[in-house]
C-alpha cells in the first residue's frame, strides 16, 4: 500500500510541478508565448524579462506553491516520514524543468526547489529566500544570486545533522547548476545579463553617462 502512495504521490507532484504558470499567464494575459521570448524558458526572470514585474511575481510564487504542494501530497496521503517531502517535491522540480504540458521544456528549477523548503523547514526558507533577494538588489543578476543561496543552503544544511536533508539539498544544488551551464559560462566571461534595477545596474548606468 505505502508503495502504491508514493507512486500516486510522485506522479501527483511531477503534475503540479508540470504546470507552465508563465506560459499560461503570457499566453492568456499577454498574449506572448515565453517559449519563444526573450531567454525562451518558463522561469520568473524570463517572465519578468518579457510579460514584466508583476506577472513575474506570480509567475514566481505560483512557481514555489507548486514545490510546496508537491512535498505535501505524501502528507496528505498518510506518508508519515516527513523525508518523504524531500523526495517527492523533487518530482515537482523535475515537472517544472520537463514540463509534460509543454513538450517537455521548463524552467531552472529555483523557484520549485524553493517550494520544498517552503514546506520542510519553513524558517529556512525564510531566511533563504531574504538572502536571494538581498543578493539580487546588489547583484542586479539573478543567476549569480541564485546560485550563491543555493551553495549557502548547502553548507548550511550540514549544521541540521539531517544527512537525508543534506544530501536532498546538494543533490537540488548540483541539478540546478547544470541547469544553469549557459548562465555560469556568462558569468565567467562577463557578460551575463543582468536586472533593470539594482546596485550593480545604478553603478554601470551611472559609469556610462
């Protein structure tokens, strides 16, 4: 029976992970299809990139919830073991980034993989996703910054003495680098796209002038 669960649980959470919400709210709202705007992947900061700051913002929080519901369907079928959460919002990850409704294309998992700390360690993600967003005001960049709290929850995630947490949380870091191969080669050579806002935007606009 508990296989039976976990089964029906992933399934359930790849799904929801599967939901394209900024292709939806382009194509419904906007009339702009992601897929073929702008860095053509369904992440917030494409969304933001080409739908603007508010579809991007409920781009990016219907992107978490679809983690975080995803790590609660075992809750919610009568999983007790609460690494489960773990395990299962991983599904929702691999949704979002091979999304069966869009032919198996998506986005770069951060959002998601956010949605899973959402809902195993609430706090964490707290303090997580206020270091991400500190980290974008003086980047201007958000795969720089994103990449950097990703390695910060790592190292953190040691000091929890929770092996399976620890190695969820490298596992997640390590797919989200490789999904982020084409930002890091940027990075290196420095021409990374960056944000309209921020500190590094104000200071090469104020250098150009």
């Amino acid at each position: 029976m508990i296989n039976l669960k976990i089964l029906i649980s992933i399934i359930l959470s790849y799904l929801i992970g599967s939901f394209p919400s900024a292709y939806v709210i382009g194509k419904i709202f906007y009339k702009k299809n992601v897929l073929k705007l702008g860095s053509k992947n369904v992440g917030t900061t494409n969304a933001y990139r080409v739908l603007g700051p508010i579809p991007a913002t409920f781009t990016m929080i219907i992107d978490i919830l679809k983690g975080t519901l995803g790590s609660f369907i075992p809750i919610f079928l009568g999983i007790t073991d609460h690494h489960y959460m773990l395990y299962i919002g991983f599904a929702a990850v691999l949704g979002h980034c091979f999304s069966i409704f869009i032919n198996f294309k998506g986005g770069k998992a951060v959002a998601t993989s956010a949605g899973i700390l959402l809902a195993f360690n609430p706090i964490l993600f707290i303090f997580t996703f206020a270091t991400f967003l500190i980290l974008v005001l003086i980047t201007s960049t958000v795969s720089l910054s994103s990449l950097t709290t990703l390695t910060f929850l790592s190292i953190a995630s040691l000091f929890y003495k929770d092996f399976i947490f620890s190695a969820i949380a490298i596992i997640v870091t390590i797919f989200i680098f490789i999904r982020h191969k084409e930002n890091i080669k940027r990075l290196i050579q420095g021409n990374e796209n960056i944000l309209d806002f921020g500190l590094v935007h104000y200071l090469r606009n104020k250098n150009s002038k």
